[in-house]
C-alpha cells in the first residue's frame, strides 16, 4: 500500500475517533446543563468566550448533539465504530 493510502486510512481513523469522542462528551455535558440549570443560570461568555450566548451552547450541547445521535442510531454508529 502507498505511504499516502496509508496515511488516509489513518487520517479517516484519527476523525472517526474525534467525532466519537466529540459527541460521547457533547452527551455528557447535557448532564451537567441540566444538573445546574445552565438554562437558568448560565451567563453568556466572557473573555475568550465573549460573542458566544449560552442559548448558542445549549443548541449546540442539546440540539446537535440529538442529531449527530439520531444520526448514528440510523446506523451510521456501526460505520465510525468500525474505525475506533
């Protein structure tokens, strides 16, 4: 095999593992969300965070994190899980 078709195979790996673990910890935040009632009580970002509004994280933590499961429930799990 090519150094490049090797390196491919490794390249599609590496993302494969970070979008398991990218929604695995999207997942887990929404227990802390709820466990805090972040809807409620958090603030919008400051510093490094400025420009970003915690309805802005909420849809991102909750709402895309749901499709990207709803996603690999549809079967694509098995695809990516193949790769990990």
């Amino acid at each position: 095999m090519a150094d490049r078709q090797a390196d491919y195979i490794t390249e599609a790996r590496q993302a494969a593992r970070a979008l398991w673990d990218a929604i695995l910890k999207l997942e887990a935040l929404q227990s802390e969300w709820n466990a805090l009632d972040y809807g409620t009580t958090l603030s919008d970002g400051e510093g490094e965070n400025s420009g970003y509004t915690k309805t802005e994280v909420g849809a991102v933590v909750f709402d895309t994190a749901n499709a990207m499961r709803g996603v690999l429930n549809a079967g694509h799990a098995t695809n990516v899980a193949k790769l990990l």
